[in-house]
C-alpha cells in the first residue's frame, strides 16, 4: 500500500509472506528429504522532503523466518545416516538515512539498526562403510548435536559525498562502519569500509570509471554453520576491491562495456563444500564433504558487454568475460569451485505494449572438480583438489508475458522456460570400484547433471 499525504511526504506499508515445502525421494540412491520454510516479512517506509535540497526516509521491518528439514540416506553396505534441523530467526530493523544537494554537491548518510535472535537445533549421524569412504578418509560413524540461542544487534552507519570537478570530472568517497553485539570472535568487533568512486566524461560518448573500496562481510545471525559442527560466528571477512571500467555509445542505441576487475580476500573464514556432489540433498552427511581453509582468496578478470537498447521493439545483449577465481591453500593457489576462466551471455527482446519475449543463452567453462584413480592395491586416490574441470556448461531460457487489461488493474500471465533444449549438463561426479574385464578392481566413474527442461507458469495481479 502506498499512500501521499502530500507532495512532499509519502508512506508505504508492505507484506510479503511465504511458505514452501519440498518432499524428494530417490531409491536408486537411499536417499529421502523433506523440508520445509515460512517466510514472513513486514516493513514501513515514510519519506519527507524537507526542502528542495533536503529529503529523509525512515524505515521499520520485521522479519520472521522458519525452517525445517529432516532426510535419511539408506544404503547397506555402503553409508547410513539422517539429518534433523530446525532453525528459527526474528529481527527487527529500524533504518533512517537523507540525502543533501548543495550545488555541485551530493550527501548522503544514515544508520542502520537491528535487533535480531536466533535458534538452531541441530542433529545429524552417518556412518561410512570402507566402499564409500572419501578417497583419503577413513571409514567411520560421526554423531553430532548442537543447538545454540545466539542474540543481539548489528549497527552501521554510513556516509558519502559527492562532487562535480569541473565539467568533466565526478569524485564520491564514502565510509561505512559496522559493528554487531553477537558476534565475539572479533575484538574489537567493529568494521570500517572506505570507498572511492571517480566517473570521468572524455566525451559526450565515451566515460571513464574508476571504483576502490574496502568491503567487510560478516556473518548474518542465521549464517551460524551449526550442521558442519560450527558453533561459534566468525571474524568478518575482508575484500578490497578495484574495478576500472571504460563506456562507448556506439551510436544511438548500442553502447560498449570494457570493465576489468580484482578483488583480493583476507581474513576468510573456513567453508564446507561437497567435493565431487554439491547437489546431495544432504550435504553434511555426504562422505565427500571437506572443510577448506584459505589464508586469502583472489579474483580477477576482464568483462566486455555490448548493450542494445530502445531500438524499436528490439533490446538485446552480448557479452564475454575471462575470469579467474583462487583460494590461498597451503602455499598454493587452488581454483575456486565456481572458478570459470571463459563466459559468454547473449540475449534479445522483444516488447510492444502487451507482448514482452525474451530469449536467454548462457555457455560457460566447466567448474573445477577433482580427478580420481585407482592405486596398486585398489584403493582410490584422489588427486590435486580441482585439478581438473568438469565439461562446459550451456543453457537456453525462454520467458513470454501477456499484459491484461482488467476491471480492476492489470493482469500479466507469463511462462518461463529454463534449459529449453533440456542439455545435460555435468554437474557432479560418481564413482565406484567394480572387478575389470581381467577380474581386478577397475574404477569407474560417471556424471549426474543439472536440472533438464523446467517449464514455470505465472501470474501477477496488479491494483
């Protein structure tokens, strides 16, 4: 609901609600999940302008989410386990920022505030087999259960300001402070993030940008890693960021984008990840979860993007990137398991006043994964972690919307294609150990792949 008391001042209230429930079965695998999630959220927002120059916002929130999943994996003579976790988070927000013009001048500022509680309640057992046991693991049980109460607030506040040098020339700097109550793996606890921004117009067609900054991310009071055995938030992790990017309008509707980047990371905290199958329904208990400790992590890469815009009905775009991502391991740097060196986008539009189609591609290097063999004495080896790469990857999405006139509103129908060619895209590895043609062990391996053809069919009603 938004309402106008005013020219000069406005309100919105908004509610969103949601709740999911997702039941999956596999009996070739022994694997069963269920899981379930209520999202509610509720925020306010009144604005004012103060003056010409002057304008100020204040907003209040309310947020309350809820979660449940439970699984078992059943496979005699290979693993069993089963997974119970509930998780319960309620935090309530309250922002206030404005903005001040003064000529040649820009200001914004404002803080933010949250009180936030959590409760997790966690449980999970497995037990491996040797047949299954992780190339370099032993066989084994693990039984886990934690729960954990965690709360208290999170406070930032911000600044930056903004000023026209010259004709040509544009300069922002900004700084950001952090600070949250629940966490104590930090002392002091506070973060401090400056950012530079330079925007140079070296002509009516062409413009330079230049961004430096400094950025702190710390872990949110649902991001506690309680089904890894973390029981504890960790310290803030740090990334300081570069990115110089170059624009060309080509002509009236077609614009080019140079952009090259680097981000280097300090201060990670570890992660969990499943090293052959990162879409296991129960990832914790799967025999190839690893923790990775990377003293600092690094991404770099080259991005270009040629724009078509208000070409008639047409839009459109194009793009390729050249990237590399790398965690800090042990003295070596190991692709990160999203790590793409090559990407290419490419897309077109077509709207009138009803009509809206679009049409989607996607073709990308395959993500790193790890190359398995077969020892002497039969056993299973796993070499450099994601030494090698899994095939690339390619999509084509569809989506087509009719807008309808109604008595009330509008109404817009929509139907949404994903991997419309339905390409089986690698995704995860299997692997066994069976007796060879010559009656010896013979490693073998194979793909599961992501999702096939997906249809999805919508409607939005609009009053």
């Amino acid at each position: 609901m938004d309402h106008a008391w005013s020219g000069s001042t406005r309100a919105t209230l908004q509610f969103l609600r949601s709740e999911d429930r997702i039941d999956v079965a596999d009996a070739t695998r022994g694997q069963a999940s269920s899981a379930g999630y209520e999202n509610t959220y509720l925020w306010a927002t009144l604005g004012h302008d103060w003056s010409p120059r002057l304008r100020g916002r204040l907003s209040a929130s309310w947020t309350e989410l809820h979660s449940a999943r439970s699984g078992t994996v059943a496979q005699p003579g290979q693993r069993s386990g089963s997974v119970e976790d509930r998780r319960r988070y309620s935090i309530f927000g309250l922002k206030a920022d404005a903005t001040y013009e003064s000529g040649r001048w820009l200001h914004r500022f404002g803080a933010d505030l949250r009180d936030a509680s959590a409760r997790y309640a966690y449980r999970s057992e497995r037990t491996f087999e040797a047949a299954l046991a992780h190339p370099g693991q032993a066989a084994g049980t693990l039984t886990r259960a934690l729960s954990a109460r965690p709360a208290g607030s999170h406070v930032a506040l911000y600044a930056t300001s903004r000023v026209q040098l010259g004709a040509r020339l544009t300069v922002e700097a900004g700084l950001r402070w952090d600070d949250q109550s629940y966490n104590t793996a930090t002392d002091p606890d506070h973060q401090f993030g400056p950012r530079l921004n330079l925007v140079y117009e070296w002509d009516d067609a062409t413009r330079l940008r230049l961004a430096l900054g400094r950025y702190q991310q710390f872990q949110d009071i649902h991001e506690l890693e309680v089904e890894d055995g973390v029981d504890a938030f960790q310290r803030p992790q740090r990334a300081d960021q570069a990115i110089v990017a170059l624009e060309r309008d080509l002509s009236p509707f077609l614009s080019l984008r140079v952009e090259a980047y680097q981000k280097r990371y300090a201060r990670l905290r570890p992660r969990f990840e499943n090293q052959f199958d990162p879409l296991d329904w129960l990832p914790e208990i799967a025999p190839d979860r690893i923790a990775i400790a990377p003293t600092s992590a690094r991404a770099e890469g080259l991005e270009a993007l040629l724009t078509l815009r208000n070409a008639g009905p047409w839009s459109g775009w194009l793009g390729y990137a050249r990237s590399r991502a790398t965690d800090r391991v042990d003295g070596s740097d190991v692709p990160r398991s999203w790590d793409q060196p090559h990407a290419v986008t490419a897309g077109v539009n077509w709207a009138d006043h009803r009509w809206n189609l679009t049409l989607a591609a996607l073709w990308r290097s395959g993500w790193p994964t790890t190359a398995l063999s077969l020892a002497a004495d039969g056993t299973v080896v796993a070499g450099p972690r994601n030494g090698a790469r899994l095939p690339s990857y390619a999509t084509l999405d569809l989506r087509a919307s009719r807008r309808f006139d109604v008595a009330r509103g509008e109404l817009t129908a929509y139907l949404e294609v994903t991997n419309a060619t339905s390409r089986r895209n690698p995704c995860c590895v299997n692997w066994s150990v069976a007796a060879g043609a010559d009656g010896g062990p013979t490693l073998v391996t194979d793909y599961d792949h992501w999702l096939p053809l997906v249809p999805s069919l919508g409607v939005l009603w609009k009053f």
